[in-house]
C-alpha cells in the first residue's frame, strides 16, 4: 500500500508541475501579444483569442464557482 501512495504522490506532484509549466507558458504568450501587438504571430494570437473566449463564455456563476472551488481546496488541503 506504501508503494501505491507513493507512486500516486509522485504522479500528483508530476501533474502539478505540468499544469504550472501550462499555465506560466500562457502568462508568457499573453506577455509577448502584450508588448508585440498583432505582430506577434499566428500562435500567440491564435493562444490569446482561445484566453478570450474562454474568459468570454464564462459566466458570472461560472467565476464564482471556480472561485468557491479553489477556497476549499485551498481550506481542505491545509486543514490536513
């Protein structure tokens, strides 16, 4: 049973880092249409035009639930 929690707890770790290194690659496509504008490429204006009809077609209870989401996790995950 040690083994398995162990295998689960590096796969965990594992698809946290890759979300991170997701979401930090975002935040640097959404830099680069920042400060290049239109002449940033094809990509990064295909990447910023997905950002924003996603944010888009969130609604105001969309945003609260991911909100109230991420409170509990956050309160759960520290109470253990």
């Amino acid at each position: 049973m040690s083994s398995l929690t162990s295998t689960l707890s590096k796969a965990t770790e594992m698809l946290w880092k890759v979300a991170e290194i997701g979401f930090v690659a975002n935040l640097v496509i959404i830099l680069v249409y920042i400060l290049l504008g239109e002449t940033s490429g094809n990509f990064v204006i295909s990447v910023v035009a997905n950002i924003i009809l996603l944010v888009d077609a969130l609604t105001y209870q969309g945003v609260v639930t991911i909100v109230l989401a991420a409170f509990l996790y956050r309160y759960f995950t520290q109470k253990l």
